[in-house]
C-alpha cells in the first residue's frame, strides 16, 4: 500500500487547486442537462446553475473553474486518479479566483502566457470547452484574469493563474 494517496491528491491533476491558501471557492448548483465532461474547465452560471462553456460562448460569460473535490470515486469507482469524471448534479466547488492544474489541449504554455478556450470548430484533441495555449482565430476565446505560471508536463498538465 505504498502508492496510497492518504490526506492529499498528488500535484498535477486536473481540476487540482495547486496554492489553496490563495484561493476563492464557491458552491454552485451543476445541472443535470448540461454536465462538465471533466474537472479543471471554465464555466458559466445559465438559469442558476453551473454548466461548461460552449460553443459560441463569450468569454464575459465565464464565472470560475470546476474543482475536483478529494477525496472522489468520480463517475465510476474504477476511474484512475485525474480521469473521474465530475458529477452530473449536485453541488460542486467552483475556484473563482486562484491557482489551478488544468489540461493543456494545444499550444506550448509559457509563463505568464494568455489562456484561451474553444468555443468553436472541435477537433481530435481539442474538444469545446478544452483549454489552449494558443489563439484559433473565432474558434477560441480569451480568458480575461487568467495566465500559465509554467509551462507544463509532458503530459500537458499546467497550472494557471486565474483572477475575476
């Protein structure tokens, strides 16, 4: 039992709230109809409740990031550690301000580089909602307050700097 993770997830999970002494979290209601595909994306508040960009999304729209709560089962109790799947109801923490590991989708993160999201034109790898490092034209948009603080992992795990 060596390789149990007892009081703390390991860094680099996606969804992980890297510095938790700097950050603001929220609760919010997630909604059934519309459900977050992973942890550690943007989202916004539609009809009170939580659900993940979209396409055609605006990026005044976003309002915080899903955190990955630990400990969690997920959406199967044989999920590894950085693939659960969130809930599809309930209540879930959102990071409105703070420092959080995400999934790089495309691009190279570099300090204090701009983070973008795709809002539009999904590809193998880039799906709507996914986070990059780099702009595509209409097909992604800005996140105001939000920048790398590395440049990430070879497994495309970075942290980001987020800040309403």
């Amino acid at each position: 039992m060596g390789n149990a993770i007892l009081y703390r997830m390991a860094s680099g999970i996606p969804g992980d709230i890297s510095r938790q002494s700097q950050a603001t979290v929220e609760s919010l209601i997630l909604d059934p109809a519309n459900a977050f595909p992973g942890y550690g994306l943007f989202g916004k508040v539609a009809n009170g409740k939580f659900v993940p960009i979209g396409a055609g999304d605006a990026a005044a729209a976003v309002y915080g990031l899903l955190v990955r709560p630990f400990p969690t089962t997920g959406g199967a109790a044989s999920d590894p550690l950085g693939t659960s799947t969130p809930p599809t109801k309930g209540i879930a923490d959102v990071m409105r301000r703070g420092y959080m590991t995400v999934k790089n989708n495309a691009g190279t993160p570099a300090l204090n580089g701009q983070v973008y999201v795709r809002v539009a034109a999904a590809a193998a790898g880039k799906p709507i909602g996914g986070i990059e490092a780099a702009a595509d034209s209409t097909n992604t948009i800005a996140i105001a307050g939000a920048i790398f603080t590395n440049g990430g992992d070879a497994n495309g795990n970075v942290e980001i700097a987020y800040n309403i």
